[in-house]
C-alpha cells in the first residue's frame, strides 16, 4: 500500500506538538529541528557528554580515542545559506568523534541545476551519508525533509543548521552551554535577567535561545530592539505562558544594568524587502567601552556571530566577554549531539586516560 504523503504546507501546517514525536526514534531525539524539542533533562546530559569530551580531547592520547568512536560514519554538510562559523563547527564537531565529511554549499554545482529537486537532492545524501547536516533559507524546509525520510527507504538523522528567519536551535545549545558554564558557580542559569538586543524580530538564534530558556525556572528576559524589530506577539505570548517574566523596551540604557546575560545581534538585513533595515537607527543598539559600565561586574555578554558595529571591538579583552568562548563550546555541544544520536555517549567511560 503506498502511504499518504502531506505537502510541505499540509505538514507544517500542523501543530508542531504533532510534528515533535517524527523527530525521534525508539524514545532519544534522533533530528535536530526546533529548541521546544529539548527537555530539561536533556540537556543536563548533553552539557555533561559536552564537558566530557572537552576533558577527554585534553588528555594523551584523548583525541585519538575520541576520533574512534564514530569512524564507521559519514557526515554531509548542505549549507545552501552563507555560514562560516556552524559550518566549520559542525565540520570540527564531525572530526573531534572521527566521522569523514562531505559537503555541498553552492547549489550551482550540484545537480540541482540540471532541475533536480532539493528534496530529491537530500535523498540522495542519505544514500551515501549517515547524518545531514543542513542550512537552508525555508522556514520549515528541513523539518519536512525529516518527515519524509520516513518514507524512503534509508532514513538518516538530519541537524537544521539555521532554517531562515525560523530557528537555530545548535546556535542555543551552544549559547545556554556557555551561560551554563558561565553560571554554575553562582547558582546556574534558573532565577537569572537574560537581556536579548537588536534585530529580535528576524534573529532566529535569538528565538531558540529565548525557547531554550523557558526550560528554567525564575527566568526574566529583557528585549532591547527598535519597535520595528522587537518579537512577535507568538513568541511574547509563548514565554509568557511559559512563566517567563518579559519586559520590552526599545532603550538598551534601560536594559543594561539589570541584566545578569546580554545576547548581542546584528541587523539580519538579508531578509529586507523594502529596505526596511536602513530606515532604523541601530546605532542606538551598539555595545562601547562607555555603556557597558553600566552593566553588573560579572554579567556575561553573548553574540552569535558574524558581528558588524553593534559591540566595539575593545570589549573583547573584557571578562565579561564570552562571544569568542561560544564558538570553543559549539564545537564541544556539537560533538555532543552527534554522539548523542548515534548512541555513542557511554563509550566515553571507556577512555582510560583519566
Ligand atoms: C547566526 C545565524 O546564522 O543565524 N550566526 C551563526 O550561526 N553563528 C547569527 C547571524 O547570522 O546574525
């Protein structure tokens, strides 16, 4: 019997708590989609596997035992979207647990200029690939080509590396990993003032980050943006029924001195249609040397990356700098979550070299 496929707009159209259960197998996350996928729980154990493994690869000998551990696997990187830190995260991430690599980033050299589709494209790199790693410009598109693996006849995990202006979720992974590390001595990430600044409306790390959150407790966030770029009455009322405590305002004066974390962004101005970004005055929403004494001594400051203007590159040598310590950390969390999905996590015991 042949089964009914939806549509991408018939699937996607679903609510997403009945899209969640297709991204899992036998009871573990097996594609990495959206941040409401991540339970707290889960991510305790991702942080641990993560701390591990940045241990182990310090270790004589601890690079080599890591690198045994997948080698059996192969790994396609499809970044049809411009990237340069999650590709060469995810290229790292792949190396540090020995999987070999294949990639795709200009879609000009593939056969999809002969009029293949994208969906047929991604077929084929699970013909030859164990997990897909992709970056593309359509909301939604990736969590549809997870959906139809189940039809065909090998069915490989898939990663969203960004999906447009939708979500990110291993960009909030690594970024609540560092907050993770940042605070674990001053009582963890719950009961804490996460500041988020800039182009909040079109920033999807922004909203995986502020999803991702929403697994503790006592959380406040503060949402600097100019009104034009502020959230989206979704994801306002979304944290608020989550029993976040959420303030915005279009002044990152007022933002400044409360925060105990501040998440930098640049303007995603690839997404204008009209020009909409240089009708905006951002320079209000610049991070100096001047401004950020007004924030908490040890309050840490996050940006995704690429940076433009918004944070003088003299905060750099700050200590409440962390954007650079993100990118060490994405690495490790990527890693992480490879190990993760191919059930590979309990052979890091096995390292003897500690
Ligand atoms: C972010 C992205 O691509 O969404 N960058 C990244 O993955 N490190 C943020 C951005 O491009 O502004």
């Amino acid at each position: 019997m042949t089964a009914t496929i939806m549509s991408r707009e018939e699937y996607l159209r679903q609510d997403l708590d009945a899209r969640l259960p297709n991204y899992e197998k036998d009871g573990r996350l097996y594609d990495i989609m959206v941040s409401q996928q991540f339970s707290r729980g889960f991510l305790e154990t991702l942080f641990d596997i993560a701390d591990r493994i940045n241990a182990i690869s310090h270790q004589p000998g601890g690079d080599d035992f890591l690198a045994s551990l997948l080698r059996h696997k192969r790994a396609m990187l499809y970044f049809t979207q411009p990237s340069t830190r999650t590709f060469l995260s995810f290229l790292s991430a792949c190396q540090i647990v020995g999987m070999r690599t294949g990639e795709v980033r200009d879609p000009s050299l593939s056969s999809e200029v002969k009029g293949e589709s994208q969906e047929d494209a991604l077929r084929t790199f699970s013909s030859y690939f164990d997990l897909i790693i992709m970056r593309d410009a359509k909301p939604g598109f990736c969590e549809y080509m997870a959906y139809l693996q189940q039809f065909a006849s090998r069915n490989v995990p898939i990663f969203n590396g960004g999906s447009g202006k939708d979500q990110h979720p291993t960009q909030a992974l690594l970024d609540v990993y560092t907050m993770h590390r940042s605070f674990q001595d001053r009582g963890g990430i719950s009961g804490k003032t996460y500041g988020f600044v800039g182009d909040l409306l079109r920033g999807r790390a922004v909203r995986s980050v502020a999803y991702l959150l929403t697994r503790y407790s006592g959380i406040k966030m503060i949402f600097a943006a100019p009104v034009e770029f502020q959230i989206s009455p979704e994801l306002e009322s979304y944290l608020v029924e989550k029993g976040i405590a959420v303030q915005k305002t279009d002044s990152l004066e007022e933002a400044l001195p409360q925060v105990d974390s501040l998440y930098m962004t640049r303007v995603q101005d690839e997404y204008d249609v009209s020009g909409e970004s240089s009708r905006v005055d951002y320079t209000r929403y610049h991070l100096t040397c001047e401004n950020i004494r007004r924030m908490k001594s040890d309050a840490i400051i996050l940006h995704p990356l690429p940076r433009r203007f918004e944070i003088d590159p003299a905060i750099d040598s700050d200590p409440r700098a962390m954007y650079w310590r993100q990118l060490r950390n994405g690495m490790y969390i990527r890693a992480a979550l490879i190990l993760y999905v191919f059930g590979m996590e309990d052979r890091l015991a096995e390292f003897g070299g500690m």
